[in-house]
C-alpha cells in the first residue's frame, strides 16, 4: 500500500524555525509534504533552515520575524498567504527566557521580555492565524508549551508562568474555533537536545546527568521526536483532536524514582 504523506498539498508555517525544535520541525513538515514558512527573528537562521529543506526536495520560504511585535506576525502570516495561497498548519514554537535565577533576583526587565516572546507571541500568532485558517475552511495549530508550565522549574519563573499561559491560552483557543474547523493544541516537551540545553550542560557541571535521571528512560529527546508529535497533532490522522496537551517528555511524569 503506498504510503501517502501527513501534510501533502498543505502549506506549513514554524516559528522559531531557525534552530532546534523549530529547525526540525520545518523539515519535518517539508518531508511529510507541506511547502514551508520559516519564520524567525534571525533571519540567517531561518534561511540555513531553508536550504536544508531546498536540499532534501522541499519548498520553503525564510520569514524575519519577532512575534513579540503585532506588525511582524502579521506580515508573516500574509506572506505565507500571498506565497502559497492559504494557512494550513502551524507549529508556534518561538520561545525565550531561559535564564536561571530564584524569583526575588529576576530582572523586571527580564520577566516583561520571556512574557512578550513566550506567551503574548502566541497569542497574537493566534490572533492573525486563525483569520487566515478561516478563509480556507480551517487548519490546525500546535503550540509548544513545557512541562515547566505544568509543574514549575526552579529558578525559572518566568518561563514557567508563560508556558503555562500558553497551555490555557490554547484550550481556550481550541474551545472557540473547534466549530470552524481549526484545531489547536499544544506540545509539552521534556529535555530535548537543542543547542541551547548544551549550552547550559556545559556551563552547569553535573547538570546533564541530573536531567537525564528525571526521564523515565534515563534519556533527553531529540528535537526531531517532538516534530514527528507535531506533524501528527497537525495531520489529518487527529482530526477528533483539539484542546489537548501531549506531552513528549521521555516519562518526566512518570518518572520511576524507585528503580
């Protein structure tokens, strides 16, 4: 039986997509058919994602972006409109803020920034995705969230207020438009080998074996493993699923401390 790709004849659009999860998702979304807006506020970035897309037979697109700013996300959500001709699936996955400091020594300055990137750029993605999902009859979005804002992080107020701002903006998004044909859910991921988790392993001794020990599977994940979750949450094979949070976490919350 021939194998027909997830998100064939759809066009994608990934936030964020200039590293990490985003750079995996936006070629996880190229592979499984779709044409491609790579959105990111370094625009160099977002092109390297490109051409690796260009490489593997895709098509892309590079967006500079800052979703923190109105005017960006929506000149970014009309690109992809006018250069592919509607919005068929989204992964928001622009994110900030990891800094590590107890709550009385966060900056103000530096809480009003993670806000600004973590949760107000979700929803006004939202706020100018969904109109354009509309014209076409609808689509599906997903949001990377954290387990940070499920069970809080030390040292990490911020992004675990935001991320948990992003669960329920997302719930309440699902419960407006699940009429309209949109669905929208959200990702929670685990310990995922980004550059940035490297970063801080490096500066932080002892800090990867720490995290590896509260994966059930004494393991981090690998960005391309939360894309393969959202490519599914996107694709037609969960069209009976909207308002949800998958956690893609290795078993951080069924973590065996016992064995």
């Amino acid at each position: 039986m021939e194998h027909r790709m997830l998100l064939e004849n759809k066009v994608g659009l990934v936030t964020g997509g200039g590293d990490g999860i985003g750079r995996a998702t936006s070629i996880a979304f190229a592979k499984d058919g779709a044409r491609v807006v790579v959105a990111d506020i370094r625009l160099d970035m977002a092109n390297e994602t490109v051409g690796m897309i260009h490489a593997l037979g895709g098509e892309a697109l590079a967006i500079k972006a800052d979703v923190a700013n109105g005017d960006d996300v929506k000149a970014m959500v009309e690109a992809a409109v006018d250069t592919y001709g509607s919005l068929d699936c989204v992964s928001n996955n622009a994110a900030g803020g990891a800094k590590f400091a107890t709550l009385p020594e966060m900056s103000e300055e530096h809480w009003d920034r993670t806000q600004a990137i973590c949760l107000k750029g979700v929803w006004l993605c939202l706020k100018y995705q969904i109109p354009a999902m509309l014209q076409t009859g609808g689509g599906a979005i997903v949001n990377i969230a954290s387990l940070s804002g499920v069970r809080g992080e030390a040292m990490q107020s911020p992004y675990s207020a935001a991320k948990g701002g992003v669960i329920a903006l997302t719930r309440t998004a699902a419960a407006e438009w699940a009429r309209d044909g949109i669905r929208i859910n959200a990702v929670n991921p685990g310990g995922i080998l980004t550059e940035g988790i490297r970063n801080y392993f490096e500066k932080v001794p002892g800090a990867r074996e720490k995290t590896e020990a509260v994966h059930a599977m004494r393991r981090l994940g690998k960005p391309e493993e939360v894309a393969d979750a959202v490519c599914y949450l996107v694709s037609d094979r969960a069209s009976f699923i909207t308002g949800t949070t998958l956690d893609v976490d290795g078993g951080i919350m069924v973590n065996p401390h016992t064995l």
